[in-house]
C-alpha cells in the first residue's frame, strides 16, 4: 500500500497536506493562549474527524458483537485465569475505602451505641440487657443466634428478659423451605419470648465481601413480610427510616459503608454490669449488644466488607457482623443509600465511550499509523485512569454507583476490533462495493 | 450599609473563636478521674465532657476522647490535663478524594518493584513456626544482674528491639514491690543511664527493672543492686588482693576489669579496661577487649 495514501486518505482536510496555505509562524512568537488553543483544536479534531464515519460505528457496534459473543460461550473460561478468580469480588469503589480515606472523616454516629457482649453466657447477656433496658434506650437489639436448650436457669433468666423488653429486638434466620418455598426464621430458640425480631443473614457467602443485603423478605403466597434485623431496630427507633427501608422491599440493596468499628461508640458489657459507664450515652439510643472483637487476628464473626484494608488478593475478614449492621442503620438514619445506574444507562455509556475512543484510534490507524500502537496504549491506559477516577468519584460525592466496568472492557477491546474491521470492511467493498476509509494492504 | 456586612462577618468570626468543643470519653484504662466544676469523679466510658472539664490521669493509665463526634485522640502519659487544651485534636481534616486519587495513581507508577530479599525486614518477618513467650524486647544476659555503687563511671542499661519501635518503656521496681515503679520513663533510645534514676534508689537495696516496647508488656526482669560503697570497696580490695605474683599496672588493671565484670560490678570493670588499655596502649588484647565491652554494653 502506499503510505503516504494512507497517511492521508483524506488529504484535503489534512493540517499537513497545503503547509503553503497556512502563514508560517514561528512557535516561538505564538502567544501561549494560541498554543493551547491549537493543540486543543487538533485533539478535538484527532477525536471528532471519524466520529460520525459509518467505518466508526460499525467498527463500535462490532465491539459489543465481541463482546456478546465472548460472554455467550457457554464454558467457563474463567477457571484458568487467575486474573478473573482474583477480581471475583472485586469492586473498584473498595479502593476508595482501602487507599483513599473514604469514611476516615464520617465522625461517630451518636445514635448507636454497641455493647460488646464478648464471651457471655445466656445469664449474663439476660443481666446485660436488663442493665442496658434500665438507661431507657429507645431500642435494644440482641445480635446473637440461640440454637436450643441449655442451662434452665439461664434459659428462663434469658426468656424473662426477652418477655419484659417489648423494645428488645432478637436475631434470627430465614430459611426457604425446599418444599412449601416458604420462608420462615429459624435458629432462635427464644422466638416464641421476643417481641421483635429480624433476619440477620445477608446474600453473600463466607468469602464473599458483603456489599448488599435485604432489607425485608416477602412470603410467596401472602403479602406478609420478614423484616431483616436492621428494619426491624428502625421500624421502634425511626418508623419513616423504617418506611424508607421497607420501600427497598425484597431487592438487593446495596450497603453504604460509611464508619469503621472505631467510629461506634462501643461500651464493655463488663464496664456496664460494673457501673463503669455513664448510662446516659444510651438514653433514647439504639443499643447493639453483640460480640465484638477489635483483635485484627481474632477472625469469629468477622466478615469481609469494602472497608477491608486490602482490596484485592487474599485478605483476613475486617469487621464483626454487628458493624455490617450498624452501617445499614446508619445509612438509613442518613438517608444516604447509594442509587444504581440501571443496565440500559450503564451500556449507553459504554457505547458513547466507545464510539468516542474508536473515533480517536481510527484516526491514528489511517493518519499515523506508525504511532498507532503507542498512541492507542497511551490512551488506553489514560482512559482507564480517568473512568476509574470518575467512577469513585460520583460514588462519593453522588452516592451514583456507575459501573464502568464494561466500558473499560470495551476500550481495551477496540484496538483489537479495529484490525478485524478493516479485513472485514475490505472484504465487504470488495464484494458488496462497500463504502470505508479502509483500503486495501497488508501489514 | 457597607458596614453592615463587615459587622455580620466579626460577629461570625466571634461566634467561631468561643464555639467550645465537645468531648466524649469513648475508653479508658487505669485511674482516670474526671473534674467538672470543681467536683473530681471517676471517669465512665460515655461521659459528656465540656473544654472546661479537666481529666486526670494515672501513672499506667489511658484515656481515649472523641471530640465533636468526629476526631478521636488517646492521652497515655500520666498527669492533668484541661480538655481546652485539645482544640488541636479536635480538628478534622477533609479527605479529597479525587487529591487522593491522584497521588495513590502517581505513587503506583512510580515506584519500582524491589526483588524479595532486598529488604529483609519486609520480606523475612514471617516465620514457620509458632512462638512461646517471645516478646519484642531482648536484653543481654550479661545484665541479668549488675552490681551499682556509684562509685565507678556512669553505666547503661540497654537492649535491643525487635520491632521498629520508636518508644520504649523503662521500669525499675524496688525488689519488694513489683506494683508500683520506683520510676518510670519513655525513652526513644534503645538504653537508659543508671544516672538517670540513682538518685530514686536506696543504697544498699535490690532492684528489678524491664523494658518494653511502649504499649505493650514484657514480663523479663533483670536485677540491679544498689550495693553500698563499702561492701562494693570491701569486693575490690578482695579482688586485688587476689594476686598471684607481680603485675605491671595494665595487667593488673586487665585482671580487675576482668574479675569486676565476672563479679557484675560492670561500671567498675568498665574504668579498669580502660585503665588497661590506656597503660599499654599496644597491647592489641586490652584494646579488643575494651572495644568489645563497650559494644555489648551500648557504652559510646
């Protein structure tokens, strides 16, 4: 092929090509404004001049063909690839939380106060909540799972303290009956004594970080609901918290992470039994009692969260059950729940992204091949940066949760598509007279 | 009218500078107390406290607060303290994070990958093997037992972290107390004078002492006698007298550093390897043997 046809296929609207039309001046004498403002024309024009070419948004919508393709092959491809295992659970907002201090200056939510039960038996949790029930808080809940039986007395001491607080909120399990598909609570052997109580398992597994959680679940053949415990602590503390939760209904909803354990008032059970805290923190609060262990090694009841140090790779779970929970009141209290872009916006954007940078590397491909592959590697990793800084940043600022993740697939696809393109383009003028900026050589 | 502004911004300005902070007393550990309009009580986790309130503070104690709901501070070290005091603590700086962002970025790309083994401190701290017992602190053997008089030059008590510490915490007990020091003190060096705390110690007495890395616990002692100064004259006059036959000045000196270091009077043993080394300086023996003694010993 020849190149100079190549490098300017559209020679009269090229800068270069009629150098004798344009007064020769010297950079030096521009002035700095028109420096910036030429290199901004030529940028605008190096992105915009194919934009609207049929080549370009062939070319694009090739892409997602790819793209639709590769994700329809029934085999998991991803079972060798340690790349796609170790970003399973992986979300690029959890950088926000491990390496750029979101949530280091939340303050503390003065509306909770945990009280960290630690190794107590049933006895000295039924003292511990009739102590805490004596400073009038306007809530207490109980974060803990009761198998069955054990000790009488301590049973009916725990029972009674569960009849006498109708604010006492208690934990349990929702399992999905395989026959009836009923739901139903299961694992508190105290659910005939307690007023209230809710759900606290949450829809991930052990590994898994917990990014999500129901805040009701629905019967199947009755319009009655099963309230997680977080709906049902705000359903006493703040009924149009309540409301707003229940409003989310039976639908996954994203949890907004705002504090660390460190940033909940957490009082020692013992300290309280002892009368070694000022009872009138909890007046009118909400009181967790839980097991709490701030030992990063000791790992019981810790879970995984995007507030883990460690983003990416293998890490020790970060935060005990009931600060997952605090963190889902305190985002109810806040009003701060994080809004999802819907799937259709989030391939809008993908597609105007792409379109976008196809525009830019068909330009480099046909003008300047030679440093198309630079140019296009350059671009590819500016663009990532940018849409992963824009990404954080409208979730910390919007509380927008836009997934990018597709638009970087196709960014980093396009290049790729450009070769295809022109094989098939070629292909197709050949046999079909069809009209493209592509000719035809070899490389 | 123009005035009107320039007075609102005054009177705002006015309002910020007496705005009082607010404290919450989040933890403590130790004797806490607490003093508010002149009425001194015990600290309890959860308390209100006002800039005007004043908290007190034991030796070993540890007081957590939370000012304004929002910045959190510890004050470890033993005294009183008016809580106006900590307007600095009290400020929170704001996170940006698309600032963050950009240095988190820039860092990324700009630091070069070390091979393992490079850095040894980084790359071979994780061991195979369980540990008993192990603290962060390691003290000579050599000083398990010294013997002071204060006759001879000053001497250290040194030892050796483990840990990138940059505190220590250095207590003596008299040997019948082991509750409450005699003294006590942070220290950012990896050695303490004896100098520094003689004048706290009886002579005559025993005396146990540890270290530890500041905010956790080490539960080695070593002992350190306050002998007498007869008792420590009566030792040296015993082993002078020890004598097989003539000696030249450095090879007695040489003996009785010797015999002083083995009978733990180490600052007396210390001014005789020098005397030893300063008699017969071409003496390559006296001279290695002092530069050794001073190198365990942390003597510069």
């Amino acid at each position: 092929m020849d190149h100079q046809e190549e490098q300017h296929p559209k020679g009269a609207e090229h800068e270069h090509s009629h150098p004798e039309k344009q007064p020769k001046q010297p950079a030096e004498k521009r002035p700095f404004h028109k420096h910036i403002g030429h290199h901004a024309r030529r940028i605008h024009r190096n992105v915009t001049k194919y934009l609207y070419e049929r080549d370009t948004i062939f070319a694009t919508l090739w892409v997602f063909i790819f793209i639709f393709i590769l994700g329809s092959i029934p085999l998991n491809l991803g079972t060798l690839n340690p790349i796609k295992l170790a970003m399973k659970d992986f979300d690029m907002n959890d950088l926000s939380y491990a390496k750029l201090g979101k949530g280091s200056d939340s303050g503390i939510d003065t509306n909770i106060v945990v009280i960290n039960i630690g190794e107590a038996k049933r006895d000295t949790i039924a003292l511990m909540i009739e102590k805490t029930a004596s400073y009038q808080p306007k809530v207490m809940a109980l974060d803990v799972l009761f198998d069955g039986p054990r000790d009488p007395l301590s049973d009916s001491l725990l029972s009674k303290a569960f009849k006498e607080n109708p604010n006492l909120v208690g934990a349990a399990q929702y399992i999905l009956d395989t026959g009836t598909h009923e739901l139903s609570f299961s694992r508190n052997y105290f659910k005939d004594h307690v007023h209230n109580y809710g759900f606290v398992n949450f829809p991930a597994d052990d590994k898994e970080s917990i990014r999500n959680f129901f805040p009701v679940k629905k019967m199947e053949h009755s319009d009655s609901i099963l309230p997680s415990f977080t709906a049902s602590i705000l359903k006493h503390y703040k009924p149009e918290a309540y409301e707003e939760m229940e409003h989310h209904g039976d639908h996954m909803t994203m949890i907004n992470y705002t504090r660390r354990a460190t940033q909940y008032l957490i009082l020692e059970g013992d300290q309280l039994l002892a009368d070694e805290v000022d009872g009138s923190i909890l007046k009118g609060k909400i009181a967790l009692l839980a097991y709490v262990n701030l030992n990063p090694y000791n790992i019981e009841d810790k879970k995984f969260t995007p507030m883990n140090d460690k983003f990416y790779g293998k890490s020790w779970p970060d935060m005990n059950g009931i600060f997952v929970h605090a963190n889902i009141i305190s985002m109810a209290l806040e009003d701060n729940y994080v809004k999802k872009l819907p799937l259709w916006a989030t391939i809008l954007i993908a597609v105007l992204i792409g379109w976008l940078h196809m525009s830019f590397f068909i330009h480099y491909y046909l003008e300047n091949h030679i440093w198309f592959h630079l140019v296009a590697k350059i671009g590819q990793v500016a663009s990532a940066i940018f849409f992963v800084w824009l990404g954080l940043y409208l979730f910390d600022r919007y509380r927008l949760k836009v997934d990018l993740k597709l638009s970087l697939v196709v960014i980093i696809m396009a290049v790729d598509v450009i070769y295809f393109y022109e094989a098939w383009a070629v292909w197709m003028h050949k046999r079909f007279n069809y009209r493209t900026v592509f000719k035809p050589h070899h490389h | 009218m123009k005035k009107i502004p320039v007075l609102l911004l005054l009177c705002s300005l006015a309002f910020a500078a007496n705005a009082q902070n607010n404290f919450l007393l989040y933890s403590f550990k130790g004797n806490v107390t607490v003093v508010e309009n002149n009425v001194e009580s015990k600290a309890k986790v959860g308390r209100s406290l006002t800039a005007a309130s004043t908290i007190k503070l034991a030796a070993g104690g540890m007081v957590t607060l939370i000012c304004n709901e929002a910045a959190m501070f510890t004050v470890s070290k033993a005294g009183t303290y008016a809580l106006k005091a900590f307007g600095d603590s009290c400020k929170v700086s704001s996170n940006s994070i698309t600032a963050n962002y950009v240095k988190y970025v820039w860092a990324s790309m700009t630091k070069t990958g070390d091979a393992p083994g490079s850095n040894r401190k980084a790359y071979m701290n994780t061991v195979g093997a369980v540990s008993r017992s192990i603290n962060n602190i390691w003290i000579d053997p050599r000083l398990d037992t010294v013997n002071f008089s204060g006759i001879g030059a000053d001497f250290p008590l040194s030892w050796k972290s483990y840990t990138e510490a940059k505190d220590f915490e250095f207590k003596i007990f008299s040997i019948d107390n082991l509750t409450t020091p005699v003294f006590s003190s942070v220290v950012s060096k990896m050695k303490i004078p004896i100098s520094n705390f003689a004048s706290k110690l009886s002579p005559g007495k025993s005396y146990l002492w540890t270290v530890s890395v500041r905010g956790e616990e080490n539960e080695e002692m070593k002992v350190l006698n306050y002998v007498t100064r007869e008792t420590a004259a009566a030792f040296l006059a015993n082993v002078k007298n020890q004598t097989a036959g003539f000696e030249a000045a450095a090879e007695e000196s040489y003996r009785m550093g010797f015999m002083m270091e083995d009978g733990h009077y180490l600052p007396e043993a210390w001014q005789y390897y020098t005397k030893a080394a300063a008699a017969d300086a071409s003496n390559v023996l006296y001279r290695s043997t002092l530069m050794s003694f001073k190198k365990d010993y942390e003597i510069k």
